[in-house]
C-alpha cells in the first residue's frame, strides 16, 4: 500500500511539475495545482516527487530485506 501512495506522488509531483514548468494554463488532474497558490506550485511539485521516491524505494528496500 505504501508503494502504492508513492507512486501516486510520484505521478503527482513529475507531472504537476511538467505542467508548471511548461506554462500550461490547464491545472489538470494535478492535486497541488488546484489546492495550493501558484507561488508554492513548484516547490509543492518537487517534494511530492521526492517524498514519493523515497516512499517507494524504502518499501522496495524493506521488501528486499524480509525476502533475505
């Protein structure tokens, strides 16, 4: 489930990010467009990607030790 969660932030996060930075004036389907001034849109989209990184990849890892 946790893997899961991460990889929803990490779409979020690299999308929201693609969207800001190509100067779309759509807000899409991204949450942090929609919820948050357009001044933290950036910022938001990049620590949602990071924190859904590192949700996925420490899962992966404790997966990887429970197997061993």
């Amino acid at each position: 489930m946790i893997e899961l969660i991460g990889i929803v932030l990490v779409v979020q996060g690299v999308g929201g990010f693609i969207n800001r930075v190509g100067e779309s004036k759509s807000y899409s389907w991204f949450v942090q467009l929609h919820v948050l001034p357009p001044s933290f849109h950036i910022a938001a989209s990049i620590a949602m990607a990071v924190l859904g990184a590192a949700l996925v990849l420490t899962d992966m890892a404790r997966k990887r030790k429970n197997k061993a």
